[in-house]
C-alpha cells in the first residue's frame, strides 16, 4: 500500500522527465546522430547443424554511437529447441553485457529438435544483418527485422521487426491498458515502479516482456525477450515506416524464445516451458479475503471478522497490512496495539473457526542498532552495499532502511530465521500465507540526492488513531481479552539466536558492462516516475555477484518473493505456500501470486481489473490473481462496490481492501453490497472445485485457467478485442454491467449454443452482441458454453471447509453436437505432494453421462465425494420424462453416485 502523502510527494514536487524525442539525441551543438544512421552488423562464419546456427556479428561500418558505445562484435545463436519453440540470441563476444542470472531464471533446456521438422523457420540475411522467422505450414512471416540496423551499444539495444497492418497482439504487462495493445503510438516501458492509482500507458509495479500476436486462422505465436533491463516497447504505424513493434532497451542481450501456437492456449503452454509451470495454491486461498491499512488494533481486526460473520457474509481469510508492526519494522508487532498475546488469540480463534490469516512484509528493514532483525542481517551481510561496503541506505515505512540483496544466497537463511522465529505456531504468530509488499523497490527517498538518515519524511508515521483497545462491544466468538472488561496480557519480545550461514557459490562474466552511467542513460524510457532511480534503490548499487541494479532492477521484487515463498515452505515444508507480491518478472507465476496493486475506488479501475487479469492469467503464467475490490485508493460508493463484488467472485484472487485514507468498504457496510457479495460467495463457493481444477491443469499443461473470448473462439474476429467479457474456466462466460451507475449490459455472444447460468435457458449465440435491461446491482450475467460439464457443491457453506463437506452436483451443458465433456480434480487441498489425488474425466454423449479416469481422494475429515444430482441442460417438453423439469427446460436425476471409481448415468427416456 501506499500512503497518499507519496504520490503527492512523487508527482508534486519531485516533477516528471520529458523523454527524448524518437531515435534523435543532439550530442552537441553542431550534430545530429540519428539511431537510423547507424552501420548495423555482418554476418560470418556461419555454422549450422541440424537444430542449431551459429554465426558471428560485426559492426558493419563506423560507429553510430547514438547512444552509447557501439558493440563491434557480437555473436548469434540460434536454436531449434524443440518443434514448436526457436531460441534465438545475439551476445556479445566479450560476453561481459549483463544476463539474467540462471538462478533467477533457469533456462529451458534445448531438446535440439530438428529443424526440418519444426514449425518455425530461421532465416538469416548477412549483410546487413537481419533475420526473419516464417511458420512453415503457411509461410506466414511472424518476425521480420530487415527494416532498420540492428543496433547494440553499450547503453542501448535496438531491434525492430515488421507486422503485418493492425496486428492482434497482446502482453508486455505489467499495464492497465487494453488487452489487445493499441498499434499505432504506442509505447510499454518496462520498469518496476511504485504506481499509486494504476496510471494507464504507463509502466507498473511488473515486467513480462512477452507478447502473444494472434492472426486468426493463420495462428498464433508467442515472442519472450528474456531481458531485465529497463526497455521501451514502442508499438506504431506510419506511412514511410509501416506497421511494426520495436524494442529499446537500456542494457542487456537479446534473448528470444519463439513460440509457434499455433493456438492461442498452446502458446501460453509453451511459454510456461520456458519460464515455468505455475504453482498450486491451497484451496482456501479461493475463499474470500479481507484487509485493510488502517486496522489500527487487534480488536479492530477481531470485530471486523465478527462483523463478518453477524451479517452471513463468509470470510474465510482475514489479513493485517503494516499496522500490526511495531515503529514499521518486519516481524515484530506494536505492543500497545497489537499485544502478542492477543494476536496469538486472534490466530486461535480464526482456526478454531476455520478461518485464515495473513501478515504483509516489506523489504526495507529499519535500520537501526537496536533491532535485532537488522543486527543479524547487518552481521551475516545480507544487505545491498554503498560504494564504502557500508549498508546502503534508503527510506520505507520504518524510516531509514537497509535493503536485502536477494541475490545473495545468505539472504535466504537469515530471512527465513526470521520467519521461523516470529511466525512460529508456538510462540509466535501463526500466518497461513504471507503477503510482500514496496518490493519494486518502492524508495521514499527521491533521487541521489536524498539523505536517507535526514530526509526520512517523518518515518514511522504514527499511527493516527490511539489504541482502541475495547469499545464496550461484545466481539462474538473472540476470548476474554477481547471482550469488555476482558483483561489484557502484555507481550514477550523475541530473543535472537546465532544464524548458520552459507558460502556464495556463483561467480562468472555476463554480470554487465563496466564505466556506464547508472543514472542517466542517453536513451531515456519513459518511466512515469522520471529518471530510472527516482524513488527506487540507486540503480548504481552492486549486487553480491557484482552484478549492478541499473541490470537486475526489474527482479528486485521477483527474488525477494522467490525467498519469501522458500521461507514459507522452510518454515511448513509440507503445505504449498502462498505469497502474495506486488512487483513481478517473467516466471513469477512459478512461485507466487499477484494484485494489481494500488488501484482506485473507480468504474475505470473496476473494469481494468478484466485486461490485467485476462493478461496474467492467460499470457503471463500468473493465474492466482485480482484486484483491490472496491478499490484501495479513493471512495467506493455501494453501487460501485456491488458490481466490483459480483465480478471479484469471479476472478481467481478474491479480496477487499483499501488504504488507511479510504473509509471503510467491508462488504457488510452497506444492505444492497452484503446481497450482492452473498450471492457472489455463494456462487463462487459453488464452484470451487471446477475453478481449483481449472488451476490444477495450468499448473500441470499451462493451459490456462481463465480465458479470454480469443482462446475458446481463435477464428471469431469479434472476439479479437473483446475484454470486458471472459471465460472464468473453460465453461463460464462472465459478462458484467461495465457502465457507471448503468443496469444494462451490451455482449457478445460467439456462434455457439449458451445456457444462462441462473435460469439454465438456452440462449443461442449468432456471433453477434446481445443487450440485457435491468440488471440489478446483486446480478451478474453469467452463461455456461455448450459443450461443457460443470461440477459443483449442492450448496455453499461459510468456510472452505464446511464447503468441502458439501456434496458434487454435475451439470450437462450439450453442445452443437449434443455432447460435452468436463472434467474434475480432488485432492486435499493444501499439501505440496499430494498421495491421493482423483482426476477425473466426466463425457456426455447425448444419453449418458460416462465418469472416468482416476478415483483415488476420497475425501478426509467428513469431506464429500458424492455425487447427488445431475443435471441435463437444454431439454424439451417432448422428452415425456417425470424428471423434466419444465421451468428450466432440463432434466434432473437424483443419486448418489460415489466418486470412487468410474459410472455411468443414463440421463432421459
Ligand atoms: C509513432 O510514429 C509517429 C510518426 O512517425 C511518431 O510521431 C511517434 O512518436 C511514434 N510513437 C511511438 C510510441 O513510437
Ligand atoms: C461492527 O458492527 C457494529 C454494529 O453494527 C458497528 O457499530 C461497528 O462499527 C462495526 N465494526 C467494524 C470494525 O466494522
Ligand atoms: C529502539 O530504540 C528506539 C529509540 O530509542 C525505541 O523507540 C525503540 O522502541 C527501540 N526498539 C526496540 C526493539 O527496543
Ligand atoms: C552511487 O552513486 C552515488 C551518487 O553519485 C554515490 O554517492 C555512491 O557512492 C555510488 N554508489 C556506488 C556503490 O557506486
Ligand atoms: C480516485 O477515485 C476517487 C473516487 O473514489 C476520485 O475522486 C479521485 O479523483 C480518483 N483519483 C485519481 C487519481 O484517479
Ligand atoms: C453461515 O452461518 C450463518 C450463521 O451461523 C448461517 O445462518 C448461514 O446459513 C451459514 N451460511 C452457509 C452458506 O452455510
Ligand atoms: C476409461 O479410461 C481408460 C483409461 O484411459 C480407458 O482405457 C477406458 O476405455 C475408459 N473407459 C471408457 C468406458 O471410456
Ligand atoms: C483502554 O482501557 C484502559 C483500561 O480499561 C483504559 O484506562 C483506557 O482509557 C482505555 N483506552 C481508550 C483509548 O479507551
């Protein structure tokens, strides 16, 4: 979170950098260098062999140096790594320019495929230098950079390939732009940065480098520019330039990995091959969350839940942001306010009832003498250096901080101490997830020229209400302490405890080039928030390795969330850990989860929440995502709230929260939003298990969860554009009110047979749009898509447990072929290695319905696995059968069918 006194401090008086204007720097008075001017490069000594060409690159003529050093020899690598993927990179020959460490990203291994038979082709022309890359079956060409030279500087990299007009591309998040990108004037920076209020064509908190190019029935394919340094992406049209995307990046290699598709899904898949399946979340983590900054004390959290659980609204997961620390500083907790004891009460008590709860971290640690945290981490040397081996130095909630260098494999060890020692379910605090925040990372100290120990803007900021320690209210369900007249018992602090440390094993070249300008490199992205080190750790700080900031900026927040999930696993090695991180790379999808950050209470930001999370769950391997419902920043009013309620349900990562200057939004606070969210939870709830399968087949194929209209329909050109509708799972189309104050709703309906969720109608799609009336503020339009089978729980429940307890109901939804087919998972829902797991197959073939496949979780604990009814959607009065159902035209049988090995249902006359 972010308080609001930044992004004034930010915007207001630090000002914005213009950016450069396009390819044109004026080096001095008398010329003009212009980046189209440069030589370019020749190709030689090209060698090749079945799956792989090498070749070697030299500067074509006499340095442009428009930016930067020009690199006079560099060398090509090209790989047909397996049929559908070609990596293809240019390095230099001094192989000194920075790589992404294999550590933070392990490189697929190349299965040296052939290149006859792959469905890409190379093509490579030597002088200049330029290459292409076509699909073979149809000679599309999918990558072309004949255009302009490629340039390769010190400071600088250029590559332009040509598109086709009006191309379908999609990626390079993080963004709240439109899903499919603009293609004319439009520019992605790539550059981790505090961003208060999502601001649009703007870099955010993530950086995925990676877009998917959709061309219909011709294909789609996926390019990734394996690069972590700062980049603008610029994407444009123009009559002498034509159509094309090119990249500009301050640093680094060109790294691509090339994924043929050809279908849309088949991308992601094969981009998940590259930076990484995602990982499984716990089953809980489906059920609905809360936070807000601003809970200013145990028993403000404590009645928050009991609120909860007065009005009916199941809350499963209740989180604490910074408030519960003690001066801000990580893993301790505010005596006065957030005594110990009592929140090992409030843990209790939430598990007792089978509830969760969460803690934030940030990555400033306070540094100061006295904090034993610091101390041990100051003495094992785990923290970024200045330039005299000092720690150095920057301002975050605690004040004046030191930053762990999460490059460090020591880091690890003195980090997941801490979380051993204050997260200990005996004597500490007993989180179930764990939740990493300002990791991009967000610095409140300006630019180089702030001091971090004078300008520490007034840091810790005290908590502006006092200690509420009991308002007279009974807290229903909560202990004696909590209660009037309850009677406090104080907190014991941790002791500390010698650390075993670790050697540092990595050492090499790739590790960036020297005598660079850290600060101010000639060409300038267009970072929202000025020069690449305002409000960020000074880009010219040396990692452990050596490695600089200026190159491994864009990971800072990937690897500290990469550790803290290690952490977490350390401390509970047999459950899957959940972390939640607010800055991201490519692969963090592997590891951890994301919310789209410090959004606003607004329509806009309400409907954003589908591009951002259409993007990271079906392009960037990232599924376990949402956003802030009802908006962090700024004023939700009820209306708003009910929709963004309705809509949050369905997305994979459902939770409320808001800054400290926000008031309060739970859902309880207004009539007509507790309706909306009952119905929304119990809906969701419902389905669990269909979307906690959903999950389990892109953790295992990378086939995505969530879909956009593109990834069912690829041919549909109506769906090309189309992001304020999607596919939650492969069986439900989610199409909500997107207008302010609005209760109709025009959508799309592919050419396809629908089932209207809540009433089972059929509706008949004709690839046209559809306008509903009267939407009222607790509806939500939902449609199922012929073809599919859908299990869910015969009723809801107020935890996931309770729900796990619920038997399966399966509903047939036919298709144009009268069949369909779905499928469902089972297991335990929380331990990394699973013993017994069911995967089971469920097909309709227009009589019966056919349950295959594996039957082995059984369920523990008074789970279900049973199924009571099934349910034919699309039926007729004709069909004579006393199970018709008239209102809903479909034919229900009632069972009980034990999901314990395979069965077969006949289903109508
Ligand atoms: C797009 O091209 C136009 C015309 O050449 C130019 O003025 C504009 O700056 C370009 N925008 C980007 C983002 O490259
Ligand atoms: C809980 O509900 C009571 C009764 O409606 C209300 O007075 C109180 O402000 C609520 N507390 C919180 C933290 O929402
Ligand atoms: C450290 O010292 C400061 C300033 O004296 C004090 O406010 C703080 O409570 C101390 N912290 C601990 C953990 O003792
Ligand atoms: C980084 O730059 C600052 C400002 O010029 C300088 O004071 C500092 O010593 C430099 N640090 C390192 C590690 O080079
Ligand atoms: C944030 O939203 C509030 C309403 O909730 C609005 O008044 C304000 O202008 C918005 N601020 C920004 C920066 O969008
Ligand atoms: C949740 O608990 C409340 C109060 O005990 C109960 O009235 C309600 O029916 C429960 N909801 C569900 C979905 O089981
Ligand atoms: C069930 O699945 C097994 C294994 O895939 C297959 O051999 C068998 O034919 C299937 N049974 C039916 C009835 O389709
Ligand atoms: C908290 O309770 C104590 C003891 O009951 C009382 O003295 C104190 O005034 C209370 N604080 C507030 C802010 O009400």
């Amino acid at each position: 979170m972010l308080h609001s006194f930044f992004y004034l401090l930010a915007l207001g008086s630090l000002g914005r950098a213009t950016p450069l204007p396009e390819h044109v720097l004026h080096r001095d008075t008398d010329t003009t260098v212009s980046a189209n001017d440069c030589p370019g490069y020749t190709a030689s000594n090209i060698a090749t062999t079945d799956s792989s060409l090498t070749a070697d690159l030299t500067l074509a003529g006499e340095a442009c140096n428009v930016y930067g050093d020009d690199l006079k020899d560099l060398k090509l690598l090209v790989e047909y790594q397996t049929d559908e993927r070609l990596h293809i990179k240019i390095y230099d020959a001094g192989l000194q320019v920075y790589q992404v460490q294999e550590s933070v990203l392990p490189r697929p291994k190349s299965k040296n495929a052939k290149a006859s038979g792959a469905a890409l082709e190379f093509s490579i022309e030597e002088n200049p230098f330029s290459f292409s890359v076509t699909r073979k079956e149809n000679g599309e060409v999918l990558f072309d950079t004949s255009d302009t030279p490629l340039i390769f500087e010190s400071q600088y990299v250029r590559l332009r390939t040509k598109l086709p007009d009006n191309p379908n591309l999609y990626g390079l998040g993080e963004h709240s732009d439109s899903f499919r990108l603009p293609t004319q004037n439009y520019q992605r920076v790539l550059w981790n940065a505090e961003s208060p209020f999502i601001p649009r064509n703007s870099n955010l908190y993530g950086s995925h480098p990676v877009y998917y190019d959709h061309r219909g029935d011709k294909g789609t394919h996926g390019v990734f520019l394996l690069n972590s340094n700062g980049m603008q992406i610029n994407i444009n049209k123009s009559d002498e330039e034509g159509q094309y995307l090119e990249y500009n990046t301050i640093g680094g290699v060109l790294d691509f990995y090339f994924m043929a598709g050809s279908k849309p899904a088949e991308v992601s898949s094969q981009y998940a091959e590259v930076v990484g399946l995602p990982a499984m979340y716990p089953y809980w983590t489906f059920g609905f969350h809360q936070c807000k900054y601003g809970y200013w004390d145990v028993n403000y959290v404590a009645e928050v839940v009991a609120n909860y659980s007065t009005a009916g609204i199941p809350l499963e997961t209740m989180w604490t942001d910074i408030d519960y620390m003690h001066l801000r500083e990580d893993f301790t907790t505010d005596p006065e306010r957030f005594d110990m004891h009592k929140m090992r009460e409030l843990v209790d008590t939430l598990h007792n009832r089978d509830q969760h709860y969460v803690l934030i971290l940030d990555p400033g640690i306070h540094a100061v003498a006295n904090y034993s945290v610091y101390q041990k981490g100051h003495e094992q040397g785990v923290f970024l250096k200045a330039a005299d081996g000092s720690d150095y130095l920057g301002v975050q909630w605690a004040g004046t901080v030191a930053w762990p260098d999460w490059l460090n494999p020591k880091t690890q060890d003195w980090w997941t101490d801490e979380f051993k020692e204050a997260f200990n379910p005996e004597t500490g605090i007993d989180i179930d997830a764990v939740w990493v925040d300002m990791n991009e990372a967000s610095n409140f100290c300006g630019d180089e020229k702030c001091d971090p120990v004078k300008d520490n803007n007034g840091n810790p900021p005290a908590p502006k209400n006092p200690p509420r320690n009991n308002t007279g209210r009974i807290i229903p369900g909560f202990p004696a302490d909590f209660q009037p007249n309850g009677t406090p018992t104080k907190l014991r602090l941790r002791g500390s405890k010698p650390l075993k440390s670790r050697q540092n094993g990595e050492a090499g070249g790739m590790k960036g080039l020297p005598d660079r300008d850290y600060f101010h490199p000639q060409y300038r992205i267009n970072n929202h928030n000025g020069a690449l080190t305002q409000n960020t750790i000074l880009t010219n700080i040396t990692n452990i390795d050596n490695t600089r900031q200026y190159d491994t900026h864009n990971l800072y927040g990937h690897t500290m969330a990469s550790m803290t999930r290690t952490a977490m696993l350390a401390r509970r090695p047999s459950k899957r850990p959940f972390v939640l991180t607010r800055s991201t790379f490519a692969g963090s999808g592997a590891k951890v989860t994301h919310w789209f950050g410090d959004n606003n209470s607004t329509w806009s930001d309400y409907r954003v929440t589908m591009p951002q999370m259409l993007a990271f769950a079906s392009l960037h391997q990232m599924p376990m995502v949402g956003s802030d419902v009802c908006g962090f920043n700024g004023v939700a009013d009820q209306y708003m709230c009910a929709r963004w309620a309705m809509l949050g349900a369905f997305q994979p990562f459902y939770r409320n929260h808001a800054d400290i200057t926000a008031p309060v939004q739970e859902f309880y606070q207004w009539e007509l939003v507790s309706e909306a969210a009952k119905k929304a939870i119990d809906v969701r709830y419902r389905l669990m298990d269909y979307i906690y399968t959903g999950l389990y087949y892109q953790t295992t194929t990378g086939v995505p969860v969530i879909n956009p209209l593109l990834f069912l329909y690829p041919n549909d050109a109506n769906t090309f554009g189309i992001d304020m509708q999607y596919f939650y799972g492969d069986a439900l189309l989610i199409s909500p009110v997107t207008q302010d104050y609005s209760d109709s709703v025009t959508f799309y309906l592919p050419d396809d047979i629908f089932y209207d969720f809540w009433t089972h109608e059929r509706v008949d799609g004709h690839g046209e749009t559809i306008t509903r009336q009267g939407v009222a503020y607790t509806d939500i339009p939902v449609h199922i898509r012929g073809g599919t089978i859908i299990p869910l729980r015969s009723s809801s429940a107020n935890t996931t447990k309770a729900l796990r307890q619920q038997n399966f109901e399966i509903l047939i939804a036919p298709g144009q072929d009268g069949k369909a087919r779905g499928r469902l998972y089972l297991d335990d829902g929380e331990s990394l290695v699973q013993e017994k797991v069911s995967e089971i197959e469920f097909e309709w073939d227009g009589e019966k319905l056919l349950a295959n496949g594996t039957f082995d979780y059984m369920g523990t604990g008074g789970e279900s696995a049973l199924v009571s009814k099934i349910t034919l959607l699309g039926q007729s009065e004709e069909v004579q059968d006393g199970n018709f159902n008239a209102e809903q035209g479909s034919l229900e049988v009632r069972g009980m069918w034990e999901l314990s090995g395979g069965f077969e249902v006949k289903v109508g006359a």
